[in-house]
C-alpha cells in the first residue's frame, strides 16, 4: 500500500501532484481556493486531466483526487484472525436473537463518542472487556467504535477523515488506523458497533463490526438506505433530528428491500451493487431539537407507528433501541446518567419494547476541545460528552441487575 511516485510511462501519477508544486506555488493554489478563484485555470502546473487527455472543463473545485488503496487490498494487509471472524458472527447471531426474542439479555452498545487515540480505546476496551465477562449472562455489550462524525455545519468529521485531528485530512492513513482498532477491539474479545456516514468505507470495516448505525441526519437519505439493505449485520436507523420516528421507519422497511446502486467492489472499481435487503434493521431513539423521546409514552407511540409499517415478523416490530445521549439528554453526561437509571427501573418492571440501550462512555467524564494528540487529556472526548469510567461501571452493573429483576418478575 505504498504510494506510487511513477505512473504509466514514467508519468507522474496523481497522487505526487502536490510534491511537484514549490511553496509559493502552493499558496498561491490554496489562497485561490479560500478566495473561489479557479486556482489552474491560468497556469501550466500538471493536472492528471492533462496527462491521460481529459479537458479540464471537469473538476473545477477539485483541488487533488489522491488515490486510495483498494478495500482488497487493505483487507489483506490487515486482515481479521479466526477467532475474530467467529467472534463478528456470533455476535451478530446474538444481536439478532435479541432482537427476535430468543435472548432476554438487554443489548447494551456502549463506549466513546468517537475514537480519536488507539492507546485510549484500547485501555477502554479492555477494561468494558471485563465486563462483558461478568455482566454477559444479562447483558450483550457491544463497544461503540466510531470513526466518522456527521456534522451540523463543520468540525472534525472523525478518525478516518482527519487522523492528526489537525486539519491534514490523511484519509489513507485514517482507514488503515480504524481498521487496526478494529482488529484490535475485536482481539480484546468485544465485538464493534460503528456508524457508517460515507457510502464507500464500509468496504473497508464493515466486516469487523457487528451492529451499524444510521444517523439522524441521514435517517432519510436513499443512499444510506440503500447502503444499509447491503450490509451483513443489524442496523439501527436512528429518528431524525426534529423528532420523526416515521423517517426512521421508512429507513428500516426501504433497507429491508433489495436494490441496485452505483458503489464500488473490493478491488476499488466502479459497479452497479445488487443487494438482497437486510431484514435486521430496527429503530433508535435519540431524542431531538425538540427534546427527549426515552419516556414509557414516546416508546408506545414510536412502537405503534412500527408496527402500522413493518411486516409483524420484522426485527423493528420486536422493539427498538433507546440513545441515552444526543437529545435524549441534552448531550450532558450526568442527565445521560439519569436516563440509564430511568430506563434501568423501567426494564426491571417488565417494559417490553426495549430491547438495548446506548450509552456514550470514555475514561474521563465531560469532553474537551479537538486538537493534535499531543495536547489532549488522556481519555476524554473531543466530540460529545461522555460519562466517565467509574459511572459506566456502575450503570453496566445497573442495567444488569435490572435484566435480573426482569427475568424474576
């Protein structure tokens, strides 16, 4: 996966194109571009346009196309041991009979906002592995390992986009980093719960991640739906950012479908993808602008307008999955706190349409500015805020004590 410094012939390929550029060529370039200006339009610097005879009229804003490695390719550099493969099935398997009624465990997805330090998610991961170990008779817990970040306006869109967190935008290294952490959660003995923002990294990771997330602001969007009909593990469409649970509904009946759509293979070539339609897909409650969607009464509703939409047998009709952060709490992690104990009392009266909750955790509470590394407080978020380790134990233990008192009830 090494970058390719000659193209055919002893051209040079794309992805040298900035090397070739002095300093002052450079700002000049990018000054044009703060300001909207057409930065080649008036000069002789090499464009790949010119090089394999395509007119320049294409790419006016395009100031780099960098080549990537292929999904192929960094599958096969990193790829998965078999105890991880067996761990991405069975769990999925597990997150499935959850959802169907087999398993009476409470789906718990818990951990950071984002992932923006390997050494961090690994010490969380090892301590929620522990855990797992003692809580899994009541609890499925799946770590949330998240590497793209939606955002309202702009910001850091996550580990993939820019891994520096300094506005580099090393995407190749970003896809090779999150896979390692992957791999690396999944050597830890938890299985990966991530969002999927982009329609083309999941060739990348998808197959080390046992539930996906749809989210609020692409609950709506076709490509998202279509991207989800495709995938191999549960999915869970979250409400929109006004509160509409019909948006998220119509995300789980439309990815329940088979379709076809423009995407790309493993070995990065341009195709038409056929899907069979993923019949996992169910629906999270994130709250909204609006205010918090967790009580027993908006749990009715969302379920009533489930089930006048969904086949009775779907995974949605089952029941859905209620986010303690976002709107829910205001994304402030001691209200967070107080949902998991609200919902923790309802589970354990009996309330029959939650099936899991989530959770945003980190080893410290709060969150901080983004910045580089270097500059950072070990283990605390840089997105949202998350509860701290001592209070996710807590709550874990909570939950499971709640599943207990269900069970004998």
């Amino acid at each position: 996966m090494q970058d390719m410094q000659d193209g055919p012939q002893g051209q040079t390929s794309p992805a040298s194109w900035e090397a070739m550029q002095s300093p002052e060529q450079l700002q000049a370039i990018h000054q044009a571009m703060r300001e909207g200006r057409d930065p080649l339009a008036q000069t002789d610097v090499p464009r790949w346009e010119d090089q394999v005879g395509v007119d320049r009229i294409i790419n006016r804003r395009v100031l780099e196309l960098d080549p990537l490695p292929t999904p192929a390719q960094v599958l096969s550099d990193l790829s998965m041991s078999d105890q991880a493969k067996r761990l991405v099935a069975e769990s999925r398997d597990e997150i499935r009979n959850c959802m169907n009624g087999r398993d009476d465990r409470l789906l718990v997805i818990v951990g950071p906002c984002s992932i923006h330090d390997p050494k961090a998610a690994f010490d969380y991961a090892e301590r929620l592995a522990e855990l797992k170990d003692e809580l899994g008779d009541r609890l499925l817990i799946i770590m949330r390992v998240y590497f793209e970040k939606p955002r309202t306006t702009v910001g850091w869109k996550g580990l993939i986009n820019d891994p520096d967190i300094d506005g580099s935008h090393q995407i190749r290294k970003g896809l090779l980093l999150a896979r390692w952490i992957l791999l690396g959660v999944l050597d830890r003995g938890l299985p990966a719960a991530t969002e999927f923002l982009e329609p083309t990294s999941p060739q990348f990771i998808s197959d080390a991640v046992s539930w996906g997330a749809i989210g609020a602001r692409n609950t709506e969007s076709q490509v998202h739906r279509q991207l989800a009909s495709g995938l191999s593990m549960p999915v869970g469409f979250k409400n929109g950012t006004d509160g509409s649970v019909k948006a998220a509904v119509n995300g789980c009946y439309a990815a329940a479908q088979q379709h076809t759509f423009f995407g790309i293979d493993h070995l990065g070539r341009a195709c038409a993808v056929e899907t069979l339609g993923n019949p996992d897909c169910h629906v999270v409650l994130r709250g909204s602008v609006h205010g918090p969607n967790y009580n027993q009464a908006s749990v009715a509703t969302a379920m009533q307008a489930i089930r006048d939409e969904m086949p009775a047998d779907s995974a949605a009709c089952r029941g859905l999955v209620i986010d303690c952060s976002h709107g829910n709490s205001g994304k402030d992690e001691v209200q967070q706190a107080r949902v998991v104990e609200n919902l923790a009392g309802r589970i354990a009266q009996g309330e029959p349409d939650i099936i899991g909750i989530m959770m945003e955790s980190f080893i410290e509470g709060g969150n901080q500015p983004e910045g580089p590394l270097g500059g950072l407080v070990y283990g605390k978020s840089i997105t949202d805020r998350c509860i701290s380790w001592p209070q996710t134990d807590r709550l874990l233990r909570l939950l499971a004590d709640s599943v207990s008192a269900r069970r004998q009830a």
